[in-house]
C-alpha cells in the first residue's frame, strides 16, 4: 500500500505555476495602473482650472495674481488635489492652465 500525500517535486511545480501566474497578473495590470493615475490627473487638473475660473469671476479685481491654495479651498476646491503621481499642482495665473510636475500630465 502507497503513502498519501505530496512529494516535494509536485509541491514545488504548484508554487512555481502560482509563482509565473502572479507575475503575469502584475506585468498586465502595470500598464492599466499607470494609465489610471494619469487621468486622474488630468481630471484633478480640470477641476483646479474650473475652481479658478470660479475664483476670477468671483474676484475681478485680483485677475492680474495667481490665487493660492487658501484661495481656492474651501470655497471653490472641497480640498487641496494630490497628484496620484506624487508630482505637485502649479495652479497658474489667469491666462496659464493648472500644471502638474510629471511630465505628461497636462489639459
């Protein structure tokens, strides 16, 4: 009568399917990562340039400054935009778009 079990050969083909399939899974889902935290980027950016479309209409009179953080939250902005890149928002003066510090986030 044969034992029951594993052999250490069969244990170890287990874990290196295993092993190939998790890698397969992170070289698939990098690409679509990168591309999420890009748009949501560019999604922050459009929204800093319409609270400070709101904040020149509201403040004609500063039109030649670039507003600050404090100028925009709360009161057009919910909260200060953090780049899922960990870049930083620029928010520019009146005839500049909002800019992010990693390359190729831009509207």
């Amino acid at each position: 009568m044969g034992e029951k079990g594993f052999t250490l050969l069969e244990v170890m083909i287990v874990i290196a399917i295993i092993v190939i399939l998790v890698v397969l899974g992170f070289h698939l889902m990098y690409p679509a990562a990168v591309a999420s935290r890009n748009e949501l980027c560019i999604v922050n950016l459009k929204y800093i340039y319409g609270a400070k479309a709101n904040f020149f209409m509201d403040n004609p009179s500063r039109r030649d400054e670039e507003p600050s953080w404090g100028d925009l939250v709360p009161f057009y902005l919910k909260k200060e935009p953090s780049c899922p890149s960990g870049g930083e928002y620029h928010i520019g003066g009146i005839r500049e778009n909002p800019a992010c510090t990693v390359r190729g986030h831009e509207i």
